[in-house]
C-alpha cells in the first residue's frame, strides 16, 4: 500500500462494470466518488453513477485509461485523495503505485514492491519454490535465448505450455505438443507478450491435462495478517481465458480446502502483501495442487466469493487501504450455498468468437430471484474496438449447485441484447452441457473435448421461426409489404417480404392471414403464428406473446422480444437467450456479393493495423496472413483468401481501420 493514512475521495481509474461496481460500493461507505471517461464513454452509466466524472481526450487505452499523466491530472482537478484501479490497466502497474505515492494519493492495491515482484510469473515462481508453495515442473531462468528455452523444453517433455512472465488473461500463452512448431509458437507468444505488457521474457511449464482451475481469494493488512475466503473454480476456459466461474468448487473438500487456503496465505505472507489478491493453482486428477500465479488486485470474478461468504470485497479493500486491520479472522469466515458467474463478452461464437463492435439498441437484463448483473452498458451505448469486448457479468446464488445453475440459465434465457452480437446464447448452452451440469469440465474441455460446432448450431427451425416472428411483427406493424392502412382480417392475396440476415443473405417470406393466424410460407417451410399484441414495450423494444402451431391446429405459447429500428429498417428477434437481426429490403435494389474468394481483404471490425506484412506486387498464397489487425486487445490475423498477387495495399501500419473496409486488394489466379 503505498500510503495509510485517511481518505475522503475515490477516484476510479477504470471504466465499465467495475467502475460502476467499485463506485457502488464506495457510496455505501460513504466516499465521494470521481470517474473517468473517453469522449466515446461519456454516455456509459459509471460516468452518471460518480459524483463527478472527469473527461479524458482520445479513446484509445494509451491515449485515455493508460495515460498516466491525464489519470493525475484529473485526480488533482477533482480533489481526489485514493485511487482504485479497478482490475486491467492500472491495476497491477507498479510505476502506478509508485506515483500515487508520490502525490500523496493512496493507492487502493499492494504494494508497488508486492506488485513487482508478484507480476512477474518467473520471480514469482521463484518466491513460492522458496515458501514451499507446490509449484508446476518447469522452466524459469534468466536465460531466453530461443535455443535455451528449445533445450529446457524439451528436457521438462512435450506437451509444454509457454507463458508469458508479465502476462495475463491468456495473451501470450502457447501450448505446444512438438519441438516442430515451438520455435514458431514462441515467437507468437512473445509478440503477443511485448505488444499487451510491454515485456517478451517467457517461462515453461509442464502442461498438465485435463486439470482444474482453482484459485483462491486471499487479502493482507499492513498488521501481518492474511486469510483466505475459500476458492473459485475457472476451469471452463477458452484459449486460456475464463468462461464460467463458481464458488465453491465441486471438485474441493473441506480437507482439500483448507490444504490450498494455508498454502495461499503462506504465498500472501512470503510477499508481505497488504489488500485483495488471488492465489491460482492448477488441480490435477490425483488432487495434487500447484502454483500457477497470484493476481495483484481484484478478480473479474470476485463476485461469486462476495455471495458465498456474504462480504463485500471492495469495501475490504477500502478499510484496508485506510489502514485498518482485516475486518474477520480466518475462523470467522464460512461459506454458505453456491454462487455461478459468466462473463457477456461482444463476440461471435460462430465466426470463432471474433470480437465484435456496435451500439446497444436494447439492454433488458432479466431480473429473477438470486440473481445479481453486474453490467456497465445501455441501450443507445457504442461498444467500441478500443476497450475489452466484457459487456456484463451475470451471477447466480442457489443453496446449492443445481439451483445456482438454473437461475443462471433462466437468466440468460431472459436477458435481452441487441445491437451488437453476443456470446449469450453460447453461454445458455454451456451451461446445459452434461459434463458441466456433473461438474467435471476442466481446462482443455472447451478447446479441446467439447463438440463446438454442434453447440452452436440453431436449434432445428430457430431460424425459420425469427424469421417468421421478424415478417409478421413488420406486417402487424405495417411494415414495407403491408397496405397502406395495415392488416385487414382476412388477407386475399400473399404479401412478400424480403429479409436480409446478419450474414447477407436474402430469405423471401410469403405472408398471409386468416383471422388471428397468420401463415408463413419461407421456402417449402410453412409456419403457422397466432400473433397477440405485445405485452409491454420499452422504447423500441416489443415484449410479445405468439403461439406457433406444431401440428393442425395445436399452438404452443411462447414469447419473444422484438426490437426494430424504423428508421433503417432493423428488426432484432431474442428468444430463450437467441437473437437474430434481419434488414428489411423488400424494396431495395437486388445487391450483387462478391464470391467467397474475391481477392479483397476486409477488416472483420474496428481496430488498428498492428503488423502489415505484405507489399504491392507480392505473390502470396491462399491462408497466408498479410497482416494483423489489433482490436479489443487482442490480434486478429487478416489472411489471404486465394492464391494470387497483392494488386494493392490500402492501409499503412498503425492506421485506424472500421469494420469492412479495405485493406489489401489481391488479384487472383486463374
């Protein structure tokens, strides 16, 4: 900690969820709250939930979040005395630390010496090897050279994980099966590792198989003490990065529980570390734990610990930092029921989760028992290349496992986003995956052993039934193929629409109606809707009641939630955590699409050129990467879709790019 001493003024150095949920909390202990924002943030809900807010110039991390010398600025115009870092950008930077010292702000965090020495994976190792802390066979010496790190390689055994030594939240890890592609993974890791921290060194581990991820909460004070707030399982990952949290995990006993909590505090206590922190381990099939890391801050994932210890952590972190002793002894913290969290992330599952950009046209989180969102967007709010794709986290609590997982999936089911696609509906069906639902997914389960392709499949006419939904809500609201007054109640004629999808393709839908029914030819599939009008609407999205009929004259009742924009003709369907956006182009002019092999390389979305590889006049090959565009934090490579020779390079490296335009422009073999 880099000061004691008191505080009146919070300043939070972060944006989104966490500042709206460290901000939440500082109000309730009765701090003045200050928050920051990029131009592109000034309309998100953290800025109005601060008692004052102060502008950043420019969107991009380094120009606003990271820029270290408008952070102070703003934290001297507003009278700031602390500062939380939230978790991301300042939150584990000692150099950070070290200035809010020098301004005579306390830091809200470890010390800047804990923070050094536990940032960095190699020396941290180091420090629990020493404490007799288990630690993962492997490979962590100051020697970096490729044929060194080849040699050490190959003496721990193939497969091996390469890690960054500064990084986190998967970015610069490989797991690598073969001395044949090592070399080439390294070099991918320490560009991924240079470009996100600002650092290449690199350790190796044995990569162990099918274990768990388990990681226990643990905080310090400045008098000595140390406690653990028992454990959290992350082991649904994907590309190393968690999907699914839960407290406590089904793979722990009390015996197991108290092994890996005493072998924590020992890791908090080697670090002298003062404030929230947690301590990661992995958990092999025989039980045996071992030290993957501590994170100097809070997790993502603290939430499921504060619901099933009933503590607020940041309000911990808020005594401690004022100096204070912990506010519990270790023998006066239990565990009660069970708490699962997941994280809505503005990706496509189906497009190999690519990070997506947009506004939110309708935020409606569901509201069932037992259920807390912690979600830092609104509706009319841009979900821009610039920050993390996390858009909110929901989290159930149950008395046990079974009940905390179906108010989660009901939840999901419920929520509706549009504007921007989402991971939702990926999230629905995990969590109705047996092997979750038994509790034993590990950490190679989702990359490696789940059935991706038939998770994301539609389910079977899910997306005849939005369609469907999507002609008959336009035609009951007097869409483009209706009459000018609207419907009448017996349609003599079929009316077509023209409905174009999220991936460009046109669905003509013959429409009519008899009575209260109305029919929907698309293709040979013919559905038959019993449209009500909608229930309740909020701004323009319609909460409605349908009955599809499954057989003559049987319906089943469901409901939808619909949203569309008049103006460009969007029309967005969400049903059971499904959505799907169509346009509306029934009278617009036929479009001619390029084939899938058209020789012009677009950006997949916002971002920058991080790397341009090629130049005017290079032959190329189909699958070789041309450049890499970074978004999101994270790199995107953009490949050359046939063979042929690079005909024109319209982008520089560094250059901003939007979504679909232009880069490189091939001209194709024969």
């Amino acid at each position: 900690m880099s000061r004691c001493q008191p505080f009146t003024s919070v300043l939070v150095a972060n944006r989104g969820e966490i500042a709206l949920r460290v901000i939440e909390s500082a109000k309730q202990q009765g701090y003045r709250t200050v928050a920051l924002y990029s131009p592109v943030d000034a309309d998100s809900p953290h800025v109005a939930a601060a008692d004052s807010a102060v502008r950043l110039e420019g969107n991009s991390i380094d120009a606003s979040y990271l820029n270290i010398e408008q952070v102070f600025a703003a934290a001297r115009a507003s009278a700031a005395d602390a500062i939380h870092p939230g978790y991301g950008f300042f939150s584990e930077n000692a150099e950070f630390a070290e200035r809010c010292a020098d301004e005579g702000i306390v830091f809200i965090g470890p010390s800047a010496a804990s923070i050094v020495e536990m940032g960095s994976k190699r020396q941290a190792k180091l420090k629990m090897i020493a404490a007799g802390v288990p630690c993962i066979p492997g490979y962590e010496g100051a020697e970096q050279s490729n044929d060194e790190l080849l040699r050490q390689a190959e003496a721990i055994g193939w497969p091996v994980m390469i890690k960054a030594s500064a990084g986190g939240g998967g970015r610069g890890m490989r797991l690598v099966d073969s001395a044949d592609s090592f070399i080439e993974q390294l070099a991918m890791a320490r560009s991924e590792a240079l470009n996100a921290f600002g650092n290449d060194e690199i350790i190796l581990e044995k990569a162990l198989v099918r274990a768990r991820h388990i990681e226990v909460q643990v905080f310090g004070d400045r008098f000595g003490n140390a406690v653990y707030l028992g454990e959290r399982d992350c082991s649904l990952q994907r590309r190393h990065q968690k999907v699914v949290e839960e407290a406590p995990s089904p793979a722990v006993d009390e015996t197991l529980r108290q092994a890996m909590g005493e072998a924590a505090v020992r890791a908090t206590k080697a670090c002298d570390y003062i404030g929230a922190g947690t301590i990661e381990f992995l958990l092999d099939a025989d039980g045996a734990f071992y030290f993957l890391e501590m994170n100097t801050r809070l997790q993502v994932e603290h939430p499921v610990t504060e619901w099933v210890t009933g503590l607020d952590l940041v309000a911990w972190q808020l005594q401690v930092a004022a100096g204070h002793a912990l506010p519990k002894q270790q023998h006066e913290i239990g565990l009660s029921g069970h708490a699962i969290e997941v994280r809505l992330y503005a990706e496509d599952p189906a497009q190999q989760f690519m990070p997506q950009t947009g506004v939110v046209d309708a935020w409606l989180p569901a509201a069932n028992e037992g259920l807390r969102i912690d979600a830092g967007i609104s509706a009319g709010q841009p979900v821009s290349p610039y920050y993390d794709p996390m858009l909110a986290k929901l989290i159930a609590f149950g008395e046990d496992r079974e009940m905390a997982r179906r108010r989660l999936l009901r939840a999901l089911q419920n929520s509706v986003l549009t504007g921007v696609r989402c991971n939702q509906s990926f999230l629905a069906r995990l969590l109705q995956d047996p092997v979750f639902i038994a509790g034993e997914a590990t950490t190679d389960y989702i990359d490696h052993q789940l059935d991706l392709a038939s998770l994301l499949a539609p389910a079977e006419g899910q997306q005849a039934l939005a369609q469907a939904l999507a002609a008959v809500f336009l035609a009951s609201q007097g869409g483009s193929a209706t009459e000018a007054g609207g419907w009448s109640n017996g349609l003599r004629q079929p009316h077509r629409l023209l409905l174009q999808g999220e991936d460009d393709s046109r669905t003509e839908i013959s429409v009519s109606r008899e009575q209260a029914v109305y029919c929907c030819q698309i293709g040979e599939q013919q559905l038959r809707l019993r449209w009500q009008v909608p229930v309740s609407c909020a701004a323009a999205t319609y909460r409605c009641r349908f009955a599809l009929s499954l057989a003559e004259q049987v319906f089943v009742d469901a409901e939808a939630y619909i949203h569309y924009v008049a103006s460009s003709g969007t029309i967005s369907v969400s049903m059971l955590g499904d959505s799907s956006s169509f346009h509306d182009v029934t009278l617009a002019a036929p479009e001619t699409r390029a084939g899938a092999a058209s020789g012009r390389i677009v950006a997949p979305m916002d971002g920058s050129i991080y790397q341009l590889l090629v130049e005017q006049g290079e032959r190329v090959s189909q699958g070789q990467t041309l450049a890499i565009l970074e978004a999101m934090k994270m790199e995107h490579p953009l490949k050359a879709d046939c063979d042929g020779v690079v005909e024109a390079v319209q982008i520089t490296q560094g250059e901003q790019v939007s979504i679909r335009q232009t880069v490189i422009v091939l001209s194709a073999d024969e």
